[in-house]
C-alpha cells in the first residue's frame, strides 16, 4: 500500500493535493513551529535522511531522499513508512513549506493508513529471527506468569524461546522479538561505538535507536547518533560498519573524500560493506 502527497493536479489522484508555490507559501513564524524537522547525515542509501513533524502535538517520523531525477516534493505512506522526496537541491526553507501544506493530507490518510497496515511477518514466517547473521528458531512457549512477566524471550544456542499466553498470538510473538532484540541493540552499539571511537577520533557520543525502515543509522548536527535496532539481526562486521560510519560524520557531515578516509580508519572494507548492507535490506526490515 502506498499513498502519495505531490504538489500539482489532483483529479485523477484523489490522494493527492496541490501545494503553493514556495515563494508565496506563508512564512509565518507561528505556523513553522509546528514543524521541527530534525535532519541528519544518514546511512543506507547515503542520501536517506531522517526527521520529525510535529502534527498535532504528535511526533511523526518520516524519512527523506533527495534525488537528482526529481523535480518536485511528495509524500507516500507504504510499509516503509512515512516517506519524503525531494529534489536534490530542494531548500530547507522550502521542504519546511511543503511539510506545513501536508498537514491536512496527512490528518486524511495517517489513520486509514495505521487501520489498515497488517504485520510485516505472519506466524508462518515467524518460525526464525535473524540474530547477527544467523537464523534462529523460534518456540513460542504457553505461560500461565502475571502480565508483567509475559512475552519473555530466552536465548539458547540455536533457538529462541518465547513466553506468551498465547503462542499462536503472531502480533503478540513479533512484539516479543522485537521488543528483546531492541533491548540487545544499545547496549551493544554503546559498545561497538565506544570501541571504535578513538580509532576513528572522535568522543563516545550519546547513541539512541530508531525504528525506521530504511536508514541503519544518522548523526544530528549536534552530535547524536542514532542506529537502527534491526541491525542487530546483521552480521557484526556490518553493524561495525554502520557504527563506524556515523561516528565519522561527527568529523566530517557530508560524504566527501575526506569522510571516507575517516571511515576507512574503522573500516577498511566499507566499499564491500555497503554493497552487502544493501542486500541484507530487505531481510533486516521484515520484522
């Protein structure tokens, strides 16, 4: 499923709207705060970037693309999320603009979208989960424990165990895996970023995860690094990549050549890695 938002003619598209012209949209102070895109130097495709609305005092993730081939701005709602493309050299003042005249758009469509977005993974397919490289089977287990103790995760050397009232409760069982890979992942990256650190030359930043679909990992202007949790399903040397690959965009914040001889301090094999990062894509983003 996926709902595109573009400026231009919208009567053979009832999912769209037009959007003014940036020069004429309305630069009001007080409309802008309603808007705090928080954009970021991000990895996957090395274009993706990361950031926030605020619609209605609610806090919606989307990610951004630029691309060269592109002429004008639009949204789309899919199973990747709330997606935003934009021209390559679309401004900042502009993306702004165009996020503010999407509110009503995405009041419409947001909870159509949410009321009919079904599981990533059916119980069929939830037989395994990907744990750094590797399968592993997984046993839903019936437990009769208080509610607060439910949807336990135990490890073993090939297997997972999953405690829950229901075992055939698919929503229940991918919650459970999901909630205990993302209590692996910081500590982890807190880790594998504070190993990497002094190598790559920089301090042990404040590190957080986020949920999005397409981007492993992105550094904020201030210095925060946030990196997916799902890449803790990937094999170690690609999350190291990843790692390695944010703390340098605390030196350098765009993808030049002196960026990539930071990145090659950490890791001499990036080229190698990002080709292989793209191919485990789809896997790591089922669950």
């Amino acid at each position: 499923m996926s709902i595109p938002h573009h400026p231009g003619p919208s009567r053979q598209q009832p999912a769209t709207q037009p959007a003014p012209d940036p020069a004429q949209a309305n630069h009001d102070s007080s409309a802008r705060t309603a808007i705090r895109g928080q954009a970021a130097r991000g990895t996957h495709l090395d274009t993706d970037q990361v950031g926030l609305i605020q619609l209605d005092g609610r806090p919606i993730e989307y990610t951004m693309r630029r691309s060269v081939r592109r002429k004008r701005a639009m949204l789309s709602l899919s199973d990747r999320g709330l997606m935003l493309a934009v021209p390559l050299r679309m401004s900042s003042r502009a993306i702004e603009d165009f996020l503010q005249v999407s509110h009503p758009w995405l009041r419409r469509h947001l909870p159509r979208w949410q009321a009919s977005a079904r599981p990533h993974l059916e119980l069929d397919t939830l037989q395994q989960v990907l744990w750094m490289g590797e399968s592993l089977r997984v046993d839903p287990v019936a437990t009769d424990v208080a509610a607060a103790d439910a949807r336990r995760v135990d490890r073993q050397a090939a297997s997972v165990t999953v405690l829950l009232p229901d075992p055939g409760d698919c929503a229940s069982l991918r919650l459970a895996l999901r909630g205990w890979i993302q209590s692996q992942a910081l500590p982890h990256f807190t880790e594998r970023a504070r190993y990497f650190a002094p190598v790559v030359g920089v301090g042990l930043p404040p590190i957080k995860l986020t949920d999005a679909r397409t981007l492993w990992g992105s550094c904020t202007p201030k210095g925060l690094v946030r990196l997916n949790w799902r890449l803790m399903q990937a094999p170690p040397h690609l999350i190291d990549y990843v790692v390695v690959h944010e703390l340098a965009h605390l030196l350098e914040p765009n993808h030049s050549s002196r960026f990539w001889a930071v990145v090659e301090r950490g890791c001499r094999e990036h080229r190698g890695a990002r080709r292989e990062l793209s191919q485990w894509q789809r896997r790591l983003a089922a669950l």
